[in-house]
C-alpha cells in the first residue's frame, strides 16, 4: 500500500495523555535551598539521553517519550531499535480506559500482591493540540480490512511492521480505534514537530482508586468521574497483551 499517497491533513483539538503527578519534584526533598535543587536537576538531567533535536524546547511532558528507547517488546507501532513514540486518545475516557488496563497488567505480572492489591494515587491528564499536513486515520473505511489486525489485543507484529511503513512515508501521527475501549480512538505521534505549541493546552490532577477489580478516576476539586472493571477487559480473567505470553 502506498502511504505516501494516503496522507490527510488532520487537526486534533485534544490528544490526551495520562501520567503520573510530579507536582514537587523529589530533589526538593535532599536540597537545602532553590539553587541547590537547581543544580541537582541539572546534574540528573545529564546522565539522561540526549533531548532529540526536534524536541528542543518541548515541555518534558511531550518530549519525553521521543527522548527515551524503545522498551523490551517495544509498543503498537514501534519496534524495539525505533525511537519512542508519543501515545494519547482522542477522549479523556479512553485515555483514563488505558490507564487502567496497564494497572491491571501491572498487578498480573506480579505473584503477590501485598499493599499493591489497593491503590490511592494521583494522576495528571493533560492534552495538546496536534496539526499536520501528513497524517492518517487508520480508523477510515479504507482500512476497514485491517481494523482487526490494527486492534489485536495480544499481538503488535502486524502493527509494529505498519508503524515502520507509516514512519517511511513520512507521516507525523496516526490515529487507530482502541483495542481496549470500544469506540475509543487512539493517536500515536511519531513526529513532535506535530505538536501546536510547546506547553500542554491544559493539565488536570485526578485521584485514583484502584483495586484487582475496578478502577476509578475522580478530578480533584470536581465531581467527574470515570470508573472501569477489570472484567470488561479480560479473557478468560487475563487482559492479554503481547508481552505476556502465559
């Protein structure tokens, strides 16, 4: 398929990305004054990779995933010798339905539960705009064909080989359907210079409840919520994954 020929203008008013809340940084807590702390960070900074150059000046919260490796398995559309890749959703409650799947993977990998089988925590949503003139809707009735291989649950060779493609064509985003939450649509970013502005458009502080059966997300000072059950997205009481085989 020729991808080049496929890509579309797209402007996403909001891709969302939940992360952990980092509001005071833990070098505040081993420094003695501002200037102190200051350096520490600097020094830290350094043992870090090297901010890609089409990265400079992004907050750390975009820039991040791009600056790091690929992890073991490496993700949807990257392998594990490609770059990291900026993943978000189009809605807030997808992003929060895939907070909460890799909660649950992260409880199922472990043999014993101790004080992790219920969890309080906090978490930062925030969103950013995006704007290319190379991107592509997986989720168009064009690929109709492939949504399913798009989806898989439990496999990304199919996808990993469609991202490598996708990066060769020259595209900047993607967008593809959720293989966790029905109706929800996903993005990955494979270029930051998609990115409108070089701040999140907004940043939300949300308490977490979580337990080996549900999850819930509540805003802090508000009264929105979400909340989702493991059941909904296990087999046969696993939620699969591609890096887990048993």
């Amino acid at each position: 398929m020729n991808f080049a020929s496929l890509l579309r203008p797209h402007i996403i008013g909001n891709c969302w990305r939940v992360v952990e809340t980092q509001e005071t940084a833990a070098t505040m807590a081993i420094t003695r004054s501002a200037a102190e702390q200051s350096r520490l960070e600097e020094l830290l900074d350094l043992s870090k990779p090297k901010i890609p150059d089409d990265c400079a000046g992004l907050s750390y919260l975009l820039m991040t995933p791009f600056r790091y490796p690929p992890l073991r398995y490496g993700s949807r559309f990257g392998s594990t010798w490609e770059r990291g890749i900026f993943y978000g959703s189009c809605e807030l409650q997808t992003a929060f339905a895939e907070t909460a799947v890799y909660f649950w993977l992260f409880q199922q990998g472990l043999s014993t539960l101790g004080p992790l089988e219920n969890i309080r925590d906090q978490r930062t949503a925030f969103s950013v705009k995006l704007s290319s003139q190379k991107a592509i809707d997986l989720h168009a009735e064009e690929f109709a064909n492939q949504h399913d291989k798009i989806s898989q649950r439990d496999s990304w060779d199919y996808t990993q080989q469609l991202g490598k493609q996708l990066r060769e064509a020259g595209t900047d985003f993607v967008l593809y359907a959720s293989s966790r939450f029905s109706g929800g649509k996903n993005i990955a970013v494979f270029s930051p210079l998609a990115f409108t502005d070089k701040e999140p458009t907004q940043q939300q502080l949300w308490h977490v409840r979580f337990t080996i059966e549900s999850c819930v997300f509540v805003r802090a000072g508000n009264s929105e919520s979400f909340e989702f059950h493991k059941n909904n997205f296990s087999v046969d009481g696993k939620i699969p994954h591609p890096a887990l085989t048993a």
